[in-house]
C-alpha cells in the first residue's frame, strides 16, 4: 500500500507516529462499526485530503490484520460512503478536485445539498450511520473538547464523530501530503492556507510574493501553523481570531501589534506547602515572563495529588493564555502532574510511541519499572516540543506546558528551548518596563507623613 510505504519509509519520526496513531483510529473505527454505517465527510480541503489518504491506509492495514489476504488486491482503494455538503458558493477548484478524487478511489459519493445540520439529519433518516470520519484538528474553531471519538453534540442527530487527524499540527499536514505524493486542492499552491467559501476566504497574505504584486507562495510554505485561518477574512471577526490563536498557544501576528499575554503558573508540590522547600522556580519564572512581556496572573502552590492539580489546572486553563506547571513529576513523566492535567481536559493518558522511543534512547535498558506507564501522556491534546538541547521533550497540552526543570539552572535551559521552538507559542512581545522606588522609612512614618500632607 503506497501511503503506508511511503510514510513508513521516511525519515520523519515525527510523521510516522502521528501516522501510526492516526491509522490506528482508523483501524479502530472499522473494527467497531459496519463498514456500512460508516461515512466519511470529504470537501476537498487539504485536511480532509489527509484523512482520505490515512483512510485508505488504515483500512487496507484493518483488512490485512483481519486475514483478509485474498481480497488484497481490491483493497488497494477503500469503497467507503463519501459525503460532501455541496454549496453554490464553494470554490469551482474545490468542486473539480473533489469530484476528481471520489473518482480516482473510487468512493462512493453522496452529495449533500444543505446546511450540515439538515443535511446530517437526512442522511442518518435515510441510511444508518453510526460513526463519520472527518478531518478535524485542534485549532478549528469547532475543535475545543472534542476527542478522536466524540459523539455528535445535543441537538444534533446522533453518530460518532471519529477525527484521527485530531493532534496533527499545519506542519503535520504538509508533511503528510508531501511525503505521500498525493494530489491536493491546487489553490494550495495559489497561497491559500484553510478554505472556507469563496465569500471568506483569500490567499493568505502572510504567503504573498513581495517581488511580484499578484502572487503568493504555496500553503505549505507557511511556516507558522498557527496562522493558516489568516485568509478567512471577512467571516473572521477579531474574537475569532484570538480564540484560535489561544487555542494553540500564543502568536506573534507577524508585523502586527502584539497585545499582552497573560500565564499562570502551578507549583505542585506537598514539600513547598509543609514548608519544608522553598519554592524559587515559580519566582524565576515569573520573571522570565515579564521579561518577554508576558503578564503572570497568578502563581498557585497545590498538593501532589492528580484531584488537587486537576482543579487547578481547570480554572487556570480558561482563564489565561498559557499555564505552566511543574514539579509532581517523578524522576520521569509518571508522576501526578499529566494525570491532573488529563483530567482537567477530561481526556485519559494512553502510551505515546513517539516519547516511549525517546525514553528508550535516553535510558536504554537501564530503567527499572515499567517503561509504559513513564510514556503515558494525556490522549489526543498532547504536543511534544522537541529541541536538540533538551533530552526529552517538553510537553504541551492544549494551553498547558509541562516543566520538567527541577532547579533554576534546569529551567533557565528548558526556558531557552522554549522561546526557541515555534510551537511553544511563547512569543516575545515588548517587555515591561518597571521602575523601583526605594524607602528606608517604616509604612508607618510613610503613612503618617502621607496623612500630614492631605491635612
Ligand atoms: C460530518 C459533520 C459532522 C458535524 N457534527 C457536528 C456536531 O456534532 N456538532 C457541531 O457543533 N458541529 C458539527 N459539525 C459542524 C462543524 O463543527 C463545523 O461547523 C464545520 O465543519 C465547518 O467548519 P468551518 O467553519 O471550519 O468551515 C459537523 C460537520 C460535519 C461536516
Ligand atoms: N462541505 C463539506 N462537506 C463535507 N465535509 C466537510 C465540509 N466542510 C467541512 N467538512 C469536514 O470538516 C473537516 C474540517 O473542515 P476544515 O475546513 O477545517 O478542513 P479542510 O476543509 O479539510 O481543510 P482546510 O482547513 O484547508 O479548509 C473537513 O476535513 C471535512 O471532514
Ligand atoms: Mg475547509
């Protein structure tokens, strides 16, 4: 199968984990529910051109597990229901590739001719239909809470909503694509970065060719992930933005002005609160926030317990832009602080390939315990934030870092990496200015001097 040679080959280790996981939802889906009660909702857009090619992929590997060797061969292309909510106001770039896809794989196609909500209620009416795929990442607006099984919301008719490609960055996107060889959409090449309607959308001008007036460089050159709805104009209001800009970290709009950032940051810790360890990382890292602009909302000391870290990590998360944590971390990542932070997203910790591998590399054969469970991180919302000068990598959930640094001198390294890797989303802004004024006299004398001057 070309997809899974093609991403098993590469070099990208990267790639090939979130390959894995991704194909393995896939594999799951086939496995729960008749084929024919599954759909999957296709528009052409490059992420749904992901998920078609992730799909084709995972089933060949389903069918290939199941010991279906005689029908190998018919299962180079995966006859799967395909829905596509057709609007007049699409793209006609969109429409041909489209049409031209369903027809090269030969997937079976149902053209939807309302809104999603009407249109799914119509679909589920006519045919049963437990489970659809579709190609949702964190970041889309309509992302927040969802898991890789997630059920419709109320309201709504009811199926599974399956998104394998539920973790997948920009950057894993074009990866993907790139590495496959497969077609897209070609207003990609035309600077097009995410694809609404042809009344929302435009190049995206952080793509544009200053050389030449007109032209714009391809998606996929785009280097900052976090930016690809900057062509969805007119239907993107500024709250919008901003939401999607926190929901993958902070941003610096290139060029544009940069509004303050606020953090806070969870000390988990029994030894601090007994009084027995002085807390100095929290205080170092507050400075080195306000040092790149950032406004620190609230620092929070919390017991070593997943309920206690959990409740803190809940409020904090809504409320500022980025949450630090650290300490409650065991000599490696088995400790309290990702099961506080998992349930905080309620999502559960499940084996990561890609951290047990540099757990492996790290260690070899020399830890003692159980490996796995030192490679639990939370499902789906985790990003790991890789540096060559870090060991392992930092992890990012959603709004929520990770610390590893046990001491300042640790976390002066960890913080370096971090303003040095882009999807930390630790931008730098413009950095407080303070002024100190200093007084040997006592509050007392001040404030009776104070009160002399208002008599
Ligand atoms: C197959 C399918 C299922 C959907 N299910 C839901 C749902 O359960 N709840 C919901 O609020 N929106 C649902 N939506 C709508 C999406 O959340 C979102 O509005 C849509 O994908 C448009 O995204 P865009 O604004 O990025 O173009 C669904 C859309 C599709 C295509
Ligand atoms: N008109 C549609 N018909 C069928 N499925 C759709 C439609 N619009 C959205 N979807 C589903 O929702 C997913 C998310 O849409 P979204 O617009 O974020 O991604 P995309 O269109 O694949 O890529 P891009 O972000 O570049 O537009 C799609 O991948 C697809 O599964
Ligand atoms: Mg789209």
């Amino acid at each position: 199968m070309e997809i899974d040679e093609a991403v098993r080959g590469c070099t990208d280790r990267r790639m090939r984990t979130k390959y894995g996981n991704a194909v393995y939802v896939v594999q799951r889906a086939f496995a729960l529910y008749p084929f024919e009660e599954v759909a999957f909702s296709f528009n052409g857009g490059k992420d749904s051109t992901v998920l078609l090619h992730l799909i084709r992929a995972g089933y060949y590997l389903y069918k290939k597990d199941s010991g279906d060797v005689a029908q190998m061969d018919a299962v180079k292309n995966c006859p799967l229901r395909t829905i596509y909510f057709e609007s007049p106001c699409a793209f006609p770039e969109i429409n041909s590739f489209t049409y031209e896809t369903v027809s090269t794989y030969g997937l079976p196609l149902e053209t939807i001719h309302s809104d999603f909500k009407s249109g799914l209620e119509g679909l589920l009416k006519e045919k049963p239909t437990k489970a659809i795929f579709i190609g949702t990442r964190i970041g889309d607006p309509n992302a927040v809470g969802q898991e890789q099984f997630s059920p419709s919301s109320p309201g709504w008719p009811s199926f599974m909503r399956v998104n394998p490609i539920l973790d997948w960055s920009y950057r894993d996107v074009w990866s993907f694509l790139l590495t496959c060889k497969v077609k897209y959409c070609s207003l990609y090449d035309q600077g097009y970065t995410s694809i609404g309607s042809i009344h929302d959308t435009v190049p995206n001008a952080l793509l544009s060719d200053s050389s030449t007036e007109k032209s714009f460089r391809p998606a996929y050159m785009l280097t900052d992930g976090r930016l690809e709805r900057a062509g969805r104009t007119k239907k993107t209001n500024h709250k919008i933005e901003m939401n999607s800009v926190a929901g993958n970290g902070m941003n610096n709009i290139e060029g544009e002005q940069m509004i303050s950032r606020a953090a806070s940051i969870i000390v988990v810790g029994d030894e601090i609160l007994f009084g027995t360890t002085e807390d100095k990382l929290g205080a170092a890292l507050c400075k080195k926030l306000h040092a790149i602009g950032w406004r620190v909302s609230h620092v929070a000391v919390v017991r070593n317990e997943i309920d206690s870290v959990a409740e803190e990590v809940e409020r904090c998360k809504s409320m500022d832009d980025m949450v630090f944590i650290f300490g409650g971390l065991g000599p490696l990542h088995s400790d309290v602080s990702l099961a506080g932070v998992a349930k905080a997203f309620g999502v559960r910790l499940a084996p990561d390939e890609e951290f047990e591998d540099y757990l492996s590399q790290l260690m070899g054969n020399n830890y003692t315990g159980d490996r796995n469970e030192m490679a639990l991180l939370p499902e789906g919302i985790t990003e790991l934030l890789h540096h060559k000068k870090l060991p392992l990598p930092l992890i990012k959930c959603r709004n929520v870092i990770t610390l590893a640094a046990t001491n300042v001198h640790e976390l002066d390294t960890e913080w370096d990496c971090l303003l040095d890797t882009q999807e930390s989303g630790l931008v730098q802004a413009k950095p407080f200015v303070s002024k100190h004024l200093g007084s040997a006299l006592s509050d007392g004398v001040i404030g009776y001097q104070e009160l002399g001057l208002w008599l």
